[in-house]
C-alpha cells in the first residue's frame, strides 16, 4: 500500500494574509478557500509541480489529538526543490518575494540552497536538484532505493 504525503498543516495567525503570500509573492496554487464544516475555514495551497499542498485554517488543529497547538512562525526547515536555482531566484524576486541569494554548498546536484521566510517567519528553503528536470521524484527515489538494497 502506498502512503503518500498529501498536506501540511501550516500554523499562521492571519489566514488572509498567509494566502495571499503564499498565492502572490512564491506562486503557490489555491486549491480551496472556503467553510468546509461550520466554523472551520480551510485554505490550502499547492506548489506548482508539487504533489503535495500546505493548509491554512483557523481551528484546524481542533481536528488534531494532542495538547500542543504549533505557534506561527515555528515551522522551519520546510523544503521545495526546483530544477534550476538561478530561474527560481529571479522568479521570486520578480514576484517581489525577499529571498536569499543561492548559495552551493558544494558542486554536487543537490547541495545548492536559497532560503525565505513566511510573514509568521515560518522557515522555507529551496534547493536545487537539476535530476528533477528529467526525471521525477518517485523515479529517483525508487532508483535510489533499489541501489540501496
């Protein structure tokens, strides 16, 4: 059975202004914006080429067992990955978002990184992975996993 990793739940403290971030400055897709339960109001976005989408909502997390609700902006470490850095760069900036410049950490694909953050200071990096241009990333996961075996 495949399990597959569909939506993150992303804690901000204003719906609107997330979405409109996440819509405007790094071109995410909306997907839904609507009540989807009485009371409950879901926003969820989805990157272009992504298979998997972050969701914004204001009792959300009363959906959740648990007691610890995440506070926005704790989020770090979120990734994207693109096939071209230098595009991606110049893209978000065009869009007016204030991200860093690429840095590489070595010459291998993979270890080229740039980093933003969300008005809630949620943390995202964007790495550069130049293999996802012609081959997808269950195919390269799949090739890797059978290397491994």
């Amino acid at each position: 059975m495949d399990f597959t990793l569909e939506v993150i739940p992303l804690p901000v403290s204003d719906i609107d202004r997330a979405r409109d971030f996440y819509r405007d400055k790094v071109g995410f897709h909306v997907d839904i914006d609507q009540e989807v339960m009485p009371g409950m109001r879901i926003v969820q976005l989805t990157p272009p080429g992504s298979g998997c989408s972050i969701a914004l909502g204001d009792s959300i997390w009363d959906l959740t067992k648990g007691e610890t609700v995440p506070e926005p902006g704790s989020y770090q470490g979120l990734q994207l990955c693109v096939a071209d850095i230098k595009a991606a760069y110049a893209e978000l900036r065009e869009r007016g978002l204030e991200v860093s410049e690429p840095v590489q950490y070595s010459p291998d694909d993979g270890a080229t990184f740039m980093y933003f953050k969300d008005p809630d200071g949620n943390g995202w990096s964007v790495q550069e992975y130049r293999r996802r241009a012609t081959q997808p990333l269950h195919a390269v996961l799949s090739e890797q996993a059978a290397q491994s075996e």
